[in-house]
C-alpha cells in the first residue's frame, strides 16, 4: 500500500480488483487481464526504482517544506538569513539527488 494515509494508489486497486475477478472466475481473460496490471504496476516500479524520480520529487517536497517552515518561523528574517537557508536547504536537496547516483537499485 503506497497511500499516504494506507490507501491503495489508484493501480493497486486496479490489480486487486483484478486479482478478485481470476479467483472468483478463474477465466482465462480474467487471468490475462491481470497478469497484464501485474506487469504494468511491475514496470512502473522498476523504473521508478532506476531512475529515482519518486525519492527526487520527495526530497523536492522536503526542501520547499523546510525553507517555507523557515519562512513562517521567522517573519522578521533578513534577506541575508533568508538567502543562508535557501543555499542550505539547497545544497542539502543537491547532495540527497547526488547520492541517489551511487545507490543500489534494488
């Protein structure tokens, strides 16, 4: 389950009800259609898994979430202070996607 909240992501459904439809008919379709998600959601997970896509666009979310954080907690920051957090924070977003190049895919 990928949800933030424990709910299935909309191709997690899809494969269930799939998998519901082959146990209860045990139909060829059924289990062609089925197989064909698997192999669907199978890819997708692969290639996120190569090219890092979902842990960059979380560690984006990270890094705009901080300097806003930042932002809100400190309303009377100069732009210089503002301008250290925003390098920071970016620097640190840089080095996150970096080390993605060196980590094992699986």
């Amino acid at each position: 389950m990928s949800g933030s909240g424990g709910e299935m992501s909309n191709a997690e459904l899809l494969q269930q009800v799939a998998l519901l439809r082959w146990l209860s008919s045990q139909s060829d379709a059924d289990r062609n259609m089925l197989a064909a998600l698997t192999g669907v959601q199978v890819g997708r997970e692969l290639l996120n898994r190569i090219t890092g896509q979902d842990k960059v666009d979380a560690y984006k979310r990270d890094c705009i979430l901080s300097i806003a954080d930042f932002l809100q907690k400190n309303p009377q920051a100069s732009q210089a202070q503002i301008n250290a957090q925003l390098e920071q924070k970016v620097l640190l977003f840089a080095a996150r996607v970096r080390a993605l190049e060196t980590a094992p895919l699986l």
